[in-house]
C-alpha cells in the first residue's frame, strides 16, 4: 500500500526537485480547459517560472509577453501557435520562442496535449535588437558530444547570440553516462525529465530522479549526474546566458 505521506518532491534554498505526485493545479488568467502546474517560480527564489501545462479538448493559452519572453516546448500531442498573426501546427519535440512585446495564442489539437513553458525577465543589451519569434523542431537539431564525450549529447535549441539571454538545451545520456565533473556556477537551471531515470546530486545530496520530475537548481548550486536503467535519460533545461554578473 502506498503511504500517502511520503513524496520524493524537496523544496531548498539552493535546490528543489518536484515530482508529479504533489501537484496542486493553478489558474491562470487567458489559459482555459487546461490543467496548470507551476513547477518552478521567483516565490521559491528562482529567477525564472516553469509551468507544465496539460490541456483539455478546446484548450488555450492566450496572452502577451510583456516584460517575460516565452519559451513553450510540445512534450506530447499536437496544438496551433499563433504569434503575433504567424501561426504553425506543433507536435511533439518541436518548440516557439515569443520574444517580448508579442501576442499569443495555442489552440489544443490533440486532447491531453502537455506543453512545457519557460518564462524569463528579458535582459535587453545595449547596442543590440531583441531576438526575433523563432518556431523549431529538437528533431531537426543535432546533439553533440559533451565535452568530447560520446555517451552525452547536448542539443542547442535556440540561437547562439548576445541578443539571447537564456538558453534552452535538451540532454541526453546513455545508460552510465555521467557529467564528467561536479559543476559549481552562477548560472541558474530549470529542467524537466522528458525521459529515463538516472541520480542528481544536488549541493551534496542525493537524489532519485525519473521521466516526469522537476529540478530548480539555484546559482552555485553544485551538480552532477549520472543516468541509470536501460534507456537513454533525457532532459530539457533552462539557463541564463549572455549578462553580466550583477
Ligand atoms: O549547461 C549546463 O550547465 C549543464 N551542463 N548543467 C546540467 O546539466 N546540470
Ligand atoms: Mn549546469
């Protein structure tokens, strides 16, 4: 029998990892027939917010980025984007960047289409544009070694330039593949496991991790990974890139 009092979702200062079996549904304003789990915010001391959004037959999201660009990746299903009068069919693996100052719209296609959403303060850097909406395909983008490593391909989804100030890549490491060093940096992460199972160490700590978890890692959170079981383990995550370190 299940105990209804264990979860293996923490909450820390440096660190949380959220799992589904403590989902507690939001309402957001604009976004109907559609379940929404905010799974990381600046209320835990993030910087960025991570919803996953699971929508219902004639489910939507409508709205505009104001002072937060939008980053929305299709985990399963199918739904329309429409930004700012250009629209695509998305399923899954592919993904839309709406800079700020943007209106939006998707429409769910498939009933109990999840789409993942990353939202971030946008840093304008003088001397150059804002970043144009960009609609892409994780499919059409090659992963490659990490740090010369075979066994881990790192997957860049959206474009290498100063005018970015947030990366979003998805991870892939075979069975027994690890980070080869713990990583001890300023930069900030937001991740969703899209698939497999493997153990993070977060600041010290040790932590089981499968298909359907959230991990918030603040600055200097220390981390390391290694992937477990007998598939690939695969993750899509959030950085912030390209700013200066105020
Ligand atoms: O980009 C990164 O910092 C990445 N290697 N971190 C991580 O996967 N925890
Ligand atoms: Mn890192």
């Amino acid at each position: 029998m299940e105990i209804s009092a264990l979860t293996r979702s923490v909450v820390k200062r440096s660190h949380a990892v959220i799992s589904p079996d403590g989902y507690v549904n939001s309402v957001v304003p604009g976004w109907t027939n559609c379940t929404v789990n905010v799974l990381i915010n600046e209320q835990m001391g993030a910087r960025l917010c991570q919803n996953l959004v699971t929508l219902q037959s004639g489910g939507r999201l409508t709205g505009s980025t104001r002072e937060s660009q939008l980053f929305l990746y299709i985990i399963s299903g199918g739904c329309k984007v429409t930004v700012s009068g250009e629209g695509e069919e998305l399923t899954a693996g592919r993904f839309v960047y709406i800079p700020v100052g943007k209106t939006y719209r998707l429409e769910c296609r498939t009933a109990g289409t999840q789409v993942l959403t990353f939202h971030k303060v946008y840093e304008k850097l003088e001397g150059y544009g804002i970043p144009s909406v960009i609609f892409g395909d994780a499919a059409e983008i090659s992963g490659d070694p990490f740090l010369g490593d075979p066994a881990l391909r790192l997957q860049v989804l959206l474009p290498d330039n100063l005018t970015f100030d947030m990366a979003v890549n998805i991870f892939t490491y075979d069975p027994g593949g690890h980070l080869p060093f713990v990583e001890t940096h300023i930069m900030e992460h937001g991740l969703l496991y899209l698939q497999g199972q493997g153990v993070y160490m977060l600041d010290q700590e040790w932590y089981p991790i499968k298909k359907g978890d959230a991990i918030w890692m603040a600055p200097y959170c220390q981390q390391w990974f290694t992937a477990m079981g007998k598939e690939p383990a695969v993750y899509i995550y959030y950085k912030n890139i390209n700013r200066f370190p105020t």
